[in-house]
C-alpha cells in the first residue's frame, strides 16, 4: 500500500476528527479546567483550586438536595424501565398477526419521548384537569395533584422517561430471537416450566444485553433535563431539581460557569463509578457465549 | 463569439459591483426582543416601515421572555449580540457594571432625538455617564380585576383586602377565586407587602446591605397565609397543579375562575388577551395593615441598547430613532410594548386613540402610588432565588413565617454580599 492510499482513510474521517476535536473533547477539558475557576460570564476567571469542589461536597445543600433526587430518579427508572421493555419484548416475541405494526408502534415513543412537545403533552395529561384526572374521577377516583405533590412530582417524570422503553425493547428482542429454540425444547422435554424456563435459560442468556441496557439507561437517567425543565422546573420543593436542571441554571440563570463545570464534573465522576461498579459487578452476573461458567 | 462572451462578462460583473456598492451604503443589522405574538407582529411591521424610511436592513430576531436573558448573555459573552437589544433594565447593571456594556446613546444624539425623554426618565439607563439605552416604556405593578367575573357575582370591584375576603365567601362555592398570587406573581407581591410594611427597599441605596428585617419578610408572609386562610387566593399547592405553567396559561385564569391578579402594567395584553370573558381593569394598590407606602415597584420596563460591537452604531441610532420617534412607527408599534416612555410616542398614540382606557388608567395608578426607589439587585436570578426558594419552603408548610424571614435574611445577605 502506498504512503498516499494509507492517508486516504485518514482523510476520510478527518472531518469527524475535526468535530469530534472542537465540538467534544475541547469543551470537555475546557470544562474541567473552568471547574477550578471562578469563572463568570462577562468577567474574568481566576484560578481558586478545589473551592468551588470543597462548597458542591461540603456547604451546598441545593446540590445536597438535587443530587439525592437524581439518585432516587435513576434508581426507581432504570430497573423499572428494563423490566418494562424485557416485558413489552417478552410480548412481542410472540406469533401475533400483525406483530411488525405492534413492534412499530411500541417505538414510537422512544423517537418522541425525548422533545419539548411531548413533556408539553404531559404537563398537559397530568395537569389537575388533565386526561389521566377526568379518567380517574370518571371511575370513581379521587383526582390527583400530580405536580403539587413533591412524590407525585417525581413519579410523572419518571413515568416519562419510562414511557420511551422503545430502544431498550428493540435490543431485547433481537436478543431474544437469538436465543437457540432449541434449549427452550430440551428444556421441556425435561420437564421445565415456562417460569423454570425463563430463569434457567432466557434471563442468563440475556444478561450481555441487560448489561448493556443497564449502562447506557444509567448513563440517560442521569442526564435527564427535558421533562423536569418543561413540566415541574424542578419543583415543588426542589422535589424534581435533577442535576442538570441545577447545572443549566447556575450555569445560564446565574452564570456562575465555574461552579457549573465542578458540578458536571462531580455527576460525570459519579457515573463514571457507578459504570465502573457495573463493569466489576459484571463478572459475577453476565454471561457471554463460550463462557466456561455457562 | 468568445470577445462578445467576455465582454458581456465584464459588464455584468461592473453592474453587479454597482448594486453591490448602492446596498453597502446602507447597513445590515440585527435587532433582537422579547415579546408575545402582538409584539412580534407589530416590530415586525415597524421594522419594514423603518427600513424605507432609514435604508437599514434589519434582521428581526424575538423570543419569549422565557429563555431570552440566557441567550443575551450567552451572545453577550461572545460579542455576538446584536446591534439593537431589548434589554430588562436590571440587566443593564449586570452586563455593563461601569457603563461600558453598550454604546454611549449620547454620542448618537445627532441620529436619535433625545430631547423626547426628560432626564429622569434618562437617569436610570445612565451608567457612570453613559446612557446605556433609551427606555421604552415606564412601568409599575398594580392589582387588576376581571370586571366580568365580579359583575357575575354581583360585587364592586376590591378596594381593600376586607373586600377581597368577602368576595372569596361568595365565589368560592363556584370555584371561583377573587384573586391570584402565585410563582413570580407571588414573589413579586411579598416583595411589595415588605416594601409597604417597612416603607423602603429591600437594600439600602446605592449599596448591597440589606435594608429589610426579617420581621419585615414575617409580616409579608403572613399576610400571604391570611390570603390563602380566606380562600382569596389558591394555595401554593393547588395552584402548582397545573404544571410549570404561568397564570395567563392556567385553564382556571383562562375560562374565567380567578377574579384577577397582580401585574406590571405594561404586560396588560399578555394577562388580558387569553380571556374568554370579560376584561381587566386596573385599581389602585391594597394595602395591608400598618402599610408606610403603597409598596409599588416602578422601573423602565425595558430599554432598548445598543451593542457596542455593533459595525454600525449610528445606522443602530438611527433605526431606534424611527421605532420610537417617527409617527407612523409609533402607530405601526402601538401599545405593544406598553405606555410608551417617548414624549411624542405618548402624544400620537393619544391623539390617534390608540390607548385604552385600561392603559391609561393602569399607568396613571402607577404614577401617583408611592414605593420605593427599585433597586436593580432585587431582580438579579441570585437574589431572586433566595425569594422563591423561601417563600416556596413557607407555602408549603415547611417552615413558619419567623423562620424563613430569618431564612430569607441569611440567603439575601449571602447572595448580596457575592454580587
């Protein structure tokens, strides 16, 4: 090959380098170094060390607050997220008439889910004269305050993000269908129950997949800005003020830059160990095919 | 065939740099604003009008006011604002601490006719001696009233909150509140009960200190729970039921279950226009017991800058002139922007007809009510989280009205003393 064609590949994703380069990884060290700073928008930015670290871990109870949400929020979403979409793709795993309309249409959310218009749509639904209100006082139930409720609050949003289980479905059910029918008929033959079944053979073998779901649901949960900004603004009583909510507005409401960049930095620290739990935890509960323990 | 060919080039190209040289006399600028739709449409129009009138192109960029301070300073940081800026006033002493944020107005006064603004509606842009924008319009907060809604319930409209108490016995039972005070609207009138109760601004003039005692801030809270306790307004909970939304936006405001509230008057439209029935009418300020002044905050509602990077500083003059001074600007724009601060402004606009009774009436109300000299710290977001966060832990129960006067003392102190 000669010195021109190796260079080739090269300029092909030279592009993408550049982006990569000027939109990612020099605002993400730029960040880091603004976290040592007292940077404002407007002024200038001195360099104070590990202060504004020392006042997010030790004196900021708003950040206390937000990140104790946030935690209840990734902890009540994503186990109940993955379990909805292994269920949704359990179903769809089926022979139905017309399963490709049904596997269709269960996606849909998860393209929608994530814009303005749809947390504007919920605000809308769970609002005191809201849909879900008139279907509850229709049957006889007493209409809830969803959004003036600091733990109803929290459940919408959560119900929101649940609601988009579309992606995590589709990785399901492609590993679902690789599963070897085989193993599901020795298994009956010796006798196994669909429940035997599943906790022998579906639940090991998909434990990659859940893997997989389970970091980059994480990594999502803790990112989530949209629904929290457009439907509560973190509120009632800070009872929805997730991380990036407080990240934007001490960021854009009250320029403080400085103090923003330590607090992304802090929630980038702490998905990153719960990630790197996850990878170590991984050697006791996931199983890849050729594994000598399967 | 090729000579014709160039030389048809050529002539082309010359009567290209023609047209070129004829535009690049006048200036290409960019004009951004905050605003509802009337707003929107009406500078819109303006802004065509004033590029016949003056030969500037300008490129129209508007927004809600949800978001916009974000954005500017976001632009204002990368010098990438544009040339004329609707500004807040307050943020004028955020982004131009010694006056050296925007163009000094004054060195444009050949292009933009100040004489039609007396030195006191000029002083609180004039930073350091720079006059860093020319107000638009003045403004004040004040009560309003659905006059339809009272009618119904066959009662005058409130002179006292003895009025507004008895109103709530009788609209109440229908699932009709008197009144409203929530969000920014709550924030906004706590400030002014504190401002009656001690009869000065929250911070002593001219400096960061705090002026307000915590039993001012107590005082000012329990009136809001006496409020609540009567039935006159929702509580905080049951009003944040309906989600992250302001009151013009609340299907109760809306349809007509909430007799009315409390805004500066130059939003009249945004609270006015999404009615279905009936229409607000300004009163005079309620006082609460013991008040030393009408409470009522009063400040240029908005001033309109420009950039001081702007290329085209005079053609900004210019177009700010057209907007603001020339007749048939004025009565393309309107009230859109409220009671207009521009003495020629006011004076066609009264002339045409073309202010309501409850603009004029509102403005009036606000000129003659006493209050404090507003400060612009008391709208900095730092200053303003300490009010909502406080003032949301006592609505709900969280803490009693001494508490989060000494709450609100501490967190005001704190974010003063970092400004």
């Amino acid at each position: 090959m000669s010195g021109d064609s190796r260079l080739l590949g090269f300029w092909y994703v030279l592009p993408y380098l550049i982006g990569l380069l000027v939109f990612t990884a020099i605002p993400f060290l730029g960040s880091l170094y603004l976290s040592f700073t007292d940077y404002r928008l407007m002024q200038g930015a001195s360099f104070i060390g590990l202060e504004n670290y020392t006042d997010i871990l030790t004196r900021d109870r708003t950040f206390t607050r937000s990140f104790n949400v946030t935690m209840l929020y990734v902890l009540i979403t994503v186990p109940l997220k993955l379990a909805f979409a292994l269920f949704i793709a359990g179903v769809l795993n089926s022979k139905l008439k017309g399963i490709g309309f049904f596997r269709t249409a269960y996606y849909v959310p998860s393209i929608l889910g994530g814009s303005i218009a749809v947390a504007v749509l919920w605000r809308y639904m769970f609002a005191d004269t809201g849909f879900i209100n008139m279907m509850l006082t229709s049957i006889g139930f007493e209409a809830i305050n969803w959004f003036g409720n600091p733990g109803t609050a929290l459940f919408t949003i959560t119900l929101l993000r649940l609601w988009q289980f579309g992606s995590a479905m589709v990785i399901f059910l492609a590993a679902l269908q690789s599963i070897d029918k085989s193993l599901y008929e020795a298994a009956a033959i010796d006798g196994a129950k669909p429940w035997r079944a599943f906790f022998a053979i579906t639940l090991p073998l998909l434990t990659p997949v859940i893997f997989f779901n389970l970091i980059m649901q994480m990594v999502q949960a803790f990112q989530e800005f949209n629904g929290p900004y457009v439907i509560t603004s973190g509120g009632p009583l800070k009872s929805t003020y997730l991380l990036p909510l407080y990240i934007y507005e001490m960021a854009f409401k009250k320029f403080d830059m400085g103090y923003a960049s330590a607090i992304a930095w802090v929630l980038f620290a702490v998905i990153m160990v719960l990630t790197l739990i996850a990878f170590w935890s991984s050697k006791h509960w996931v199983y890849y095919a050729g594994d000598k323990r399967s | 065939m090729r000579k014709k060919s160039i030389l048809a080039a050529l002539s082309l190209s010359l009567a290209t740099s023609v047209v070129a040289t004829s535009v690049a006399s006048a200036a290409d600028l960019r004009m951004s604003w905050w605003g509802g739709d009337g707003r929107h449409v009406a500078t819109q129009k303006a802004l065509d009008y004033c590029t016949t009138k003056t030969g500037h192109k300008v490129k129209a960029e508007f927004a809600g006011f949800e978001g916009y301070l974000e954005k500017l300073t976001t632009q204002m940081a990368g010098s990438t604002e544009a040339d004329i800026i609707q500004v807040d006033w307050p943020w004028l002493f955020q982004f131009s601490k010694e006056g050296e944020g925007f163009a000094d107005l004054k060195q444009f006064s050949g292009d933009l006719d100040l004489s039609q603004w007396n030195d006191s509606q000029l002083a609180p842009a004039m930073i350091e001696g720079k006059l860093n924008g020319v107000p638009v319009s003045v403004t004040g907060a004040t009560y309003y009233f659905s006059d339809e809604i009272y009618r119904k319930a066959g009662l005058e409209l409130p002179k006292s909150w003895e009025d507004l108490a008895a109103a709530a016995k009788k609209m109440n039972p229908d699932g009709v509140y008197p009144f409203d005070s929530t969000r920014v609207i709550l924030m906004l009138m706590i400030e002014a009960f504190a401002a009656q109760i001690s009869g000065q601004e929250f911070v002593k003039p001219g400096t960061n200190e705090l002026a307000w005692t915590a039993e001012d801030i107590a005082g000012a809270l329990k009136h809001y729970q006496w409020m609540v306790d009567n039935g006159i307004v929702r509580s905080a909970k049951d009003a944040a039921a309906v989600g992250n939304v302001e009151i013009f936006d609340d299907p109760a405001w809306v349809s007509g279950r909430i007799g009315g509230t409390y805004f500066w008057d130059s939003t009249y439209s945004k609270y006015d226009d999404p009615l279905t029935v009936g229409k607000l009418v300004p009163a005079a300020p309620l006082k609460i017991e013991g008040a030393k002044s009408d409470g009522v905050y009063k400040k240029p509602s908005m001033v309109f800058a420009i950039s001081r990077h702007s290329k085209d500083q005079k053609a900004a003059a210019q177009v700010i002139n057209c907007l603001l001074n020339d007749k048939d600007a004025i009565l393309i724009l309107g009230d859109s922007r409220g009671l207009p601060a521009s003495a020629i402004a006011k004076a066609t606009l009264e002339e045409a007809g073309k202010l309501t009774r409850e603009r004029l009436d509102g403005a009036k109300i606000v000129a003659e009510a006493t209050g404090p000299v507003m400060s612009p710290l008391i709208e900095h977001p730092s200053v303003q989280e300490v009010f909502k966060d406080v003032i949301e832990q006592f609505a709900y129960g969280q803490m009693t009205a001494e508490e989060a006067g000494e709450e609100m003392i501490d967190g005001l102190t704190r974010a003063l003393r970092r400004l």
